[in-house]
C-alpha cells in the first residue's frame, strides 16, 4: 500500500515533537516501513523554504534548545525516499522562488492532484 | 449479509473542542453497529478521549444536579462503541499514541484502550479497507 500525507495546517502544534506533528509522523511512519508520500499544500508549502529560525522561545528561565527546523525535517524526509511534492501554485501565491527551498522536491500543479490522488491507495489529509 | 469492513480512523482533537470529534465518534457508531472491524488511531489531544479520570459535574446554569445533568464524557463514549462493536460481531481497537499520552500525561486510560505508536497506524491503514483522518483545523 501507498499512503499520500496531505499537510496543510502549517506551524501549528510545532512545540509538542519540536517539528510539525504530522511530519515527525510521516518519519516515524517510514522508520517502520511504510510505504509514503506527503504533499504540502496552502500554508505548509513555506515548510519548504530554507533559512528558517525559531530559536529564542524562552519562558521565564526556561529556555528552549531544540527549535523545530522544520525545512531541515522535510529535506530528510525526502532523503529517506519519501516523495515530498509542493504545490505549485500555492508557492507562487506566497512568492516563494524554487532557489529558497531545499532540494528534493517535487513540484506538482493543482491541475495534477487528481492524478496523484489516484497514484496512492489512501489519503490522508491531515 | 452485508460485507465486514475494516476501517480505521485517525483523531487528533482533545475532548470538547471540536464538533468533528463528535461527528467522528457518530462515524464510528455507525460502523460498530455494522460489526465492522473499526481501528482508532488517537494522536495528539485525542489520546484525552478515553482518559478514566474525567469526572461529570452538576450544571447549576441549568439547575441540575450532577446525575440529572447526565454530562457526556468521552471515555464513556468509548467504553460504549467497544461494547457495541462487540455487541454486534465486531471489534474496536483503539491505540492511544504513546508519545502524545506521556506528554499529556494521560496514561489512565479505560479498559480496552492499547499505547501503541505510528507503526500501529500504519498497520492498521494497510489493513483496512479505507483510513479517515480526521485532522486539527
């Protein structure tokens, strides 16, 4: 079987695992053999772009050292063979370059989600 | 005879904070009615639902003591759609993320309710015969 991960819902959730929930799912998913793909779309495309920062978040003393580096989770995402597609036009609404991204993604147009839809035995849109 | 379907649902919100919860569990009603073979996967939030220390409370807004309020609790919910799942033939199986219960601390869970981890998920995706996820917004 072969799962398609839809992300969407972008940045929420991001202390619980320090990464997006369903991403760190989707690795653990993977560890254990699953067969997957995941496509950020909406908001999630920016999960993409390099040079993100979330260091700093502290309270009181507390600080925390391990921030999500969220773009660095999706690169080994891909890295570990998982086909991470991006929705083409909703980088371009956000004014996202293909230079600002991490490499190993796959780009793929609104017009072609029925098409990878009908690629995957399920679908999860999260 | 109608065909047993496998099918398994993912949550991710805690009790009471979302109607797709609700609607979820009615999903789930239907199909342990049917004496199908209903799979849980409760991720984040969603490993409160069946958290065995929920407590009902008395409504004074409404005037109500606390057994004339009847107030819904969600591990309640879930000790009724395994009973009736095995009620009618079949089998709910509900796996609390582990990693999502020890960081709520919800480890008290009803009786029936397994810890397990996404690999659980996958299997049980792979298993069925279609996988709802139902997401946070």
């Amino acid at each position: 079987m072969k799962a398609l991960s839809i992300v969407e819902s972008a940045y929420r959730a991001t202390i619980e695992e320090q990464d997006d929930t369903i991403v760190w799912l989707n690795h653990a998913m993977k560890a254990a053999g699953a067969d997957l793909a995941v496509l950020l779309r909406g908001n999630a495309v920016n999960y993409a772009v390099r040079g993100q920062d979330a260091a700093g978040l502290a309270f009181g003393a507390w600080r925390q050292t391990q921030p999500p580096r969220i773009a660095d989770d999706i690169a080994s995402l891909a890295g570990k063979g998982v086909t991470v597609y991006v929705v083409a036009e909703d980088l371009a609404e956000r004014g996202l370059d293909a230079g600002e991204l991490v490499p190993g993604l796959e780009r793929v147009s609104r017009d072609g989600l029925p098409g990878l839809f009908a690629a995957h035995d399920q679908v999860w849109h999260w | 005879m109608a065909e047993k379907k496998t099918l398994t649902f993912a949550l991710m919100d805690a009790p009471y904070e979302s109607a797709r919860t609700t609607t979820a569990l009615r999903l789930i009603d239907i199909a342990a009615r049917r004496g199908y073979a209903v799979n849980v996967f409760a991720y984040e939030g969603a490993v409160l639902l069946p958290f065995s220390r929920q407590q009902p409370h008395p409504n004074t807004v409404h005037g109500r003591d606390v057994a004339e309020e009847n107030h819904l609790l969600t591990k309640e919910v879930v000790a009724a759609l395994i009973a009736e799942a095995a009620r009618a033939g079949g089998k709910l199986d509900w796996v609390n993320c582990g990693l999502c219960v020890d960081e709520r601390g919800a480890g008290e869970a009803i009786d029936g309710v397994r810890r397990g981890s996404p690999a659980d998920f996958w299997k049980m995706a792979e298993a069925s015969d279609n996988t709802l996820v139902i997401g946070t917004r």
